[in-house]
C-alpha cells in the first residue's frame, strides 16, 4: 500500500533536482593534457623603475670612451679581459653582481626606440626570443641613452638566478650591461642597474691600458629557470 503524496511536495521535489546552471562536462584526456602554449600566459608585472642611489664613480672605460658609477654600497671587482667592468654588492664570489662587455658593431647608434627595436631584432636572432623570461623585452630610455632592456633564466652555483641586461650601441661599439641576482630579487635589485645604465656618459675616445688581475667566479647564464 503506498502513501499519499500531495502535489505540492511532488512539485517541491522536482524543483530541488534542477539547477539554474548547466553542468560542466567533464575534462577530457586530451584538453587536459594541452600543450602549455594554448594555456593563457601569466606574466609578471613590469619592473618598477626607480634609481638606487648613486656610489662611487667608475674610471674611464673602453679606452676613455664610457664612465659611468656604481650604485651606492657597490665595490669593484678586480679588472679581467673578459668583462669591461665588474661590480659585486655583499660578496666577490656571490651575487648580486654587475658585469659590463663591449663588443664591435656594425649597428648603427641606439638614439631612440626604432634603432632600438633594430638592436632588438640583432640579439633576438642570436639568442632566440625563447629563451626570453618575463618581463618581455623593451626598449628604454634611461638617463642619456636608449638601451634594449630583456631578462633571461640564469644559474649561479646551485641557486636559480635571473640575468636582466641592458644594450646599447654607441660609435660601433655594442656595450651590454648584466646584472646577475637571486631569481625573486630582481623587481627590488632591478635599480641598481638601472643606476649605471642612467649614470652612463659616452665619451671621445681616449688612449687607456687596463691591467688585467684575476677576479672572482662569474655566473653563467642558463635556459632553466
């Protein structure tokens, strides 16, 4: 014998089994295992930019064509062939630290944004735009000068690091201005460089002889991240 059930409790029950929203399909295998390329990219935030305060001034560099000075609390590291400038913050042997090269260049000089983007075009052909990490690269204007502003993963000993540069090209001489930090102290470290890049005086070129002495180990950089 079954229980009398009133029409409203029947229409009550109805009501409770639907909902106002469809339900979502299940993730199939192969939206599941999509290459992270379809997947939106999360980017960091911009750099702040902002200059840290001014150090020591730096000699005469590259036969008296560039001087520049370190960002306060900085110290030079001792002259080698392999750089044009090296600069260290707490230790010789660890990071943070600052590394400026020079190299012959057929480019014309960067005076603004579209010879930027000309140097841009050069060192993404050498390095691969892959190999970029966030932010992406940018031209700036920082003090006097523009500069090609990108960041790559970097290693130093075992700690993942990042290698922000900055380049620029001035008189047939391409100069690249690295600093090399702790992966998450780069938005807060990223002033320092900015300070050399701003301080960066191009000068008539002058006779000058660096001796050369043995520094301490440079980091490398590296695709991982």
């Amino acid at each position: 014998m079954f229980a009398r059930i009133s029409p409203r409790l029947l229409l009550t029950i109805a009501l409770a089994g639907c909902s106002a929203d469809p339900p979502t399909p299940p993730v199939t295998g192969s939206s599941a295992n999509a290459p992270a390329a379809q997947q939106p990219k999360s980017t960091e935030l911009e750099l702040p930019f902002h200059l840290a305060p001014v150090g020591v001034p730096v000699p005469p560099l590259d036969g008296g064509r560039l001087k520049t000075n370190l960002p306060e609390g900085w110290k030079l590291l001792p002259r080698r062939s392999e750089y044009l400038l090296g600069a260290y913050e707490a230790e010789p042997s660890g990071i943070p630290r600052i590394l400026v090269h020079v190299s012959d260049s057929p480019l014309e000089d960067v005076i603004d944004e579209t010879s930027g983007k000309v140097l841009y075009k050069t060192l993404a052909g050498e390095i691969g735009e892959l190999t970029f990490a966030d932010p992406p690269p940018k031209v700036m204007e920082i003090g006097s000068n523009f500069w090609v502003q990108y960041v790559r993963p970097a290693k130093f000993h075992s700690e993942t690091a990042r290698q922000l540069v900055l380049e620029t090209v001035r008189s047939g001489r391409r100069y690249k201005l690295e600093l090399f930090v702790a992966k998450d102290d780069l938005p807060s470290k990223a002033s320092d460089a900015y300070r050399v890049a701003n301080d960066t005086q191009f000068l008539s070129e002058q006779a000058e002889q660096p001796a050369e002495s043995k520094p301490a180990e440079e980091p490398v950089s590296d695709d991982e991240s």
